[in-house]
C-alpha cells in the first residue's frame, strides 16, 4: 500500500519576494502567497485528502489551512519539516550576505549540504529532521492522501534523498516554486515514486526564470 502525499512549498511571503534568507524568520505570507494558495485548494477540490500537516512557521501554517479550507481538517504543526536556519544571514538578501560574509557565502555556494553559516543549520542537519517526521507522516496514513506543507530547502532535500539526488547540488539541481506542488507515492520502507514536481499551473502557465531562485551558478 502506498500512501500519496501532496508536498507543497507554503506560498509566497513579501520576505520571499526580496530575495532575503526566511528560513527562521517566520515573514507571513504576501496577498500573492495567499491567492497562490487558494488557486491550489480549487485545484486539489476533489483529492480525499485525509489530513493535514505544515511546518509550525505561519507562512506554511496559513498555506495549509487556506489549500482546505471548508474540508473541516486541522493543520497538524510538525516542528522537525520547518525551513533551513541559516543563522546570521536571517532576514537579510542574498547580496548583503555576499558582501558582508563573502568567504562563507562562497563555501556555502560549494556545499550547502554539509557547510553552515555561523549558527545555522546544514543540508543534512534539515534533512536528519525531515526525512523521519515526513516518514512517520507516510506509515500513519497508509493507502490513503494526505497534505504537507513545508518550505523550500526542506522538500528538495527530502525528494532528494528519497530520489537518490547527490544532495551537495541539490539548491542547484531541484528548484521550487512559492506553493509548489509535488506529488510523491511513497510505500513503507521509505520507497518513493515522484509523480509530480514543483508544478504552479494553479496560478501560472510556465514557470519564472529561475536566476533569482537558485544559486549564482544558474545565474
């Protein structure tokens, strides 16, 4: 049995929308974020989704609720799937980090998965959170659907591993949208079938550019 599990990035916040680093910071959503919710609820209309879980941060809190809206589900708060820390570069936008700390922000660039900034957390801190939490979320609904919104880093990093990404590129070979949905079919024993990836045709036909989105090294 299989459980299909709706993983969605929570939608757009103003932080988002500067290019700043949110990871702790918990920025609430913009009136675009929210929009780009509501569009995925319309969308996800006729899913038997059976519950609902979020990072407790009010971005993804507030994305969950407004995707099920008159379903009468509660957002379950998982604290283990919450978004990257990224210590002392919160809140600020990727240039100033540039600037202000540019030998970390180089080997940050290198290896997110295994390098921090200072009092921040790895790839692979996130991803030894996340992966048992989104696990545990899959083997208490089995051969049922069910939402999870997360953040950004957090779902690549988890579709990473159960996908076999090599997770050191994984900011530069997975990219995600603000409310993003992806579609996993995952078995116990942490088998996974990605069914579907970062799709927005909810608010939007194509895609952005993904220059501002990724690393510079798509830029």
């Amino acid at each position: 049995m299989a459980t299909r599990v709706f993983l969605v990035r929570h939608g757009a916040t103003v932080l988002s929308a500067e290019d700043r680093y949110a990871g702790s910071v918990d920025a609430a959503l913009s009136d675009e974020g929210r929009a780009q919710a509501r569009g995925l609820g319309a969308r996800l209309a006729g899913e038997p989704i059976v519950s609902v879980y979020a990072s407790p941060m009010s971005r993804a809190m507030e994305t969950a609720a407004l995707i099920v809206a008159n379903r009468g589900l509660d957002v379950v708060p998982v604290p283990e799937i919450r978004e990257t820390d990224h210590g002392h570069w919160e809140a600020k936008t990727r240039e100033e980090i540039r600037a202000s700390f540019p030998d970390e922000y180089a080997r940050w660039e290198r290896d997110p998965f295994t390098f921090a900034p200072s009092n921040g957390e790895t790839g692979l801190h996130v991803l030894a959170r996340a992966l048992p939490a989104f696990l545990t979320i899959v083997d208490r609904h089995p051969d049922s659907v069910v939402l999870v919104v997360s953040h950004k880093a957090t779902i690549r990093l988890v579709i990473g591993e159960l996908l076999g990404v090599e997770l050191r590129g994984y900011r530069d070979r997975l990219d995600m949208s603000p409310c993003g949905l992806s579609i996993l079919d995952v078995k116990a024993g942490a088998e996974a079938r990605l069914v579907l990836f970062n799709d927005v045709s909810h608010y939007a036909t194509v895609p952005g550019p993904t220059g501002k989105r990724l690393s510079p090294w798509w830029a």
